[in-house]
C-alpha cells in the first residue's frame, strides 16, 4: 500500500496591500505550501470558516477592523488554537508588544524578505507542533495538576478548580509546559526562549517578559504576590507550586496541592 504524503501546510495572508499580498503568496507556493489570500478581516474570516488553515500571517493596519481587533478576537474564548505571525510596518516596538500581548507568536517588520517571512513561518510552525526535547519524559502524562488548576496535556488546554476550559495559545501552553515540569527551578529568560521558541533572546527580547504576563491573567495570578510564578531578580522565573502529575479525569484528587 502506498504511503500518503504529508498534508502541505496552508498559511493564510492578510493584508490590504495587494501587491505585498500577492507577492508573498506568490513565493511561498514556489517554496511548497498552500497560501489563500484576504483583504481584511471579513474576507479572513470567510476563508477560516470553509478552509483549513495552518498559519495565519496578519497585517496589524486594516480597514475596517484592524489586526489588533482580529488577533484578540481569534485569541478569544472558544476560538481554536490557530498560530498568528503579525506583519506591522510601523517602527514603534509598543505595535509589536501589542501584538505579543495579544497571543501572536512572531512578528515580521514591512519592509521585509520573503525569505524572512517563510523561516518564521517554519519556525512558528515547527514551535507549534514539536515539545521541546526535555518534555518528551513527561508526555505520557495525560494531567498536571497544581493550586487550583489542571493542564490536560493532549488537549493543551486549562482546566480550572470547576473543570471550565480555559484555552491557551500554542505559545502560552509551550510555556506553562516548561514550567511545571521544572517548578521550584529557577529558569533564565534565555532557558525559556530556547525551550518554547528554539532561538537565543536579542538585547530588548521582551517576549517571554509578556508570555509570563500573559501566563499569569490566566491564571489569575498578578506579578507582586503571585501564587505560581515568581520573577526572581536579575534572573528569570520560577514556578513556585507543587505540581502533581495523573491521568486524564483524576484533577480533582490533584487539586489544591499548591
């Protein structure tokens, strides 16, 4: 019986520029994936409603509804884990922290290579598909718990103290990951880069600073006083709670360990 061959990867561009549009499409089919294209964010959500899409390549300035509306709203609750690679020509990096705040997990800055925008792709994808090596020990657990919560490991999603699921970006649970397989261990910026995202931190890298952030509201936990993770001055973080691990269906037991 012959072997199917792997799905290609389908990366949705959306940006009011036409010509940047049809040029980075035009490319990335040349180096071997599916690329649809949209004007802005009704034609976007057209094509996520009828088509498969992979990765989402997003321009931050739309008409009508901007790239910030779009990225929170596809980050909202309910709404399917979909990998967000933000396009912004402006210069000002609070554009690009917005972005990150947001839950897109790289940025590219107009002007830009179209080799630049395919290796971020490819290693947004590869990020959101592969565990770091030190995981792969762990992953036959189906459950973490800790406090309150539990993260159920298939599913990659939350469960909090009542069993609601809470979703998490790819990012977000790469990161919550790490953590509760290291906790009491503190973790340097640079050891948490290289574990979720696979590249070294630059001087002004601020990405991880905001992952944690964004770790934290979903925890309901706040940076003075947190209950889980603490920023160690000068350092990095450390989660701080006791993490138990079980099956899939056994968080109740695990529940209030912190």
């Amino acid at each position: 019986m012959q072997q199917q061959p792997p799905p290609v990867d389908h990366v949705l561009i959306v940006d009011d520029d036409a010509g940047i549009r049809e040029l980075a499409a035009q490319y990335l089919r040349k180096q071997g994936l599916q690329v649809s294209v949209a004007a802005d964010g009704r034609q976007m959500r057209a094509v996520l409603a009828g088509t498969r899409i992979d990765l989402l390549v997003l321009d931050l300035m739309l008409p009508g509804t901007d790239g910030i509306t779009l990225c929170r709203e596809l980050r909202g609750p309910g709404a399917p884990v979909l990998p967000i690679i933000m396009l912004t020509a402006r210069s000002d990096e609070a554009d690009r922290i917005l972005g990150l705040e947001l839950g897109a997990d790289d940025y590219v800055t107009k002007p830009f290579a179209a080799r630049e925008l395919l290796a971020r792709i490819h290693a947004v994808l590869r990020r959101t598909r592969m565990l770091p090596p030190n995981l792969a020990a762990t992953e036959p657990v189906r459950e973490l718990a800790f406090g309150d919560w539990r993260l159920d490991t298939t599913a990659r999603h939350l469960l909090d103290a009542s069993g609601a699921v809470v979703a998490l970006s790819g990012a977000e649970y790469r990161l919550l990951r790490v953590l509760l397989d290291h906790p009491q261990r503190v973790l340097t910026r640079d050891q948490l880069l290289q574990l979720t995202q696979g590249r070294d931190a630059d001087v002004f890298d601020r990405s991880i600073d905001l992952l944690v952030s964004r770790v934290r509201q979903r925890l309901g936990d706040g940076a003075r006083g947190s209950r889980y993770i603490k920023t160690v001055r000068n350092e990095g973080y450390v989660f701080c709670a006791a993490v138990q691990p079980g099956p899939a269906g056994a968080g109740a037991a695990g529940a209030g360990l912190a």
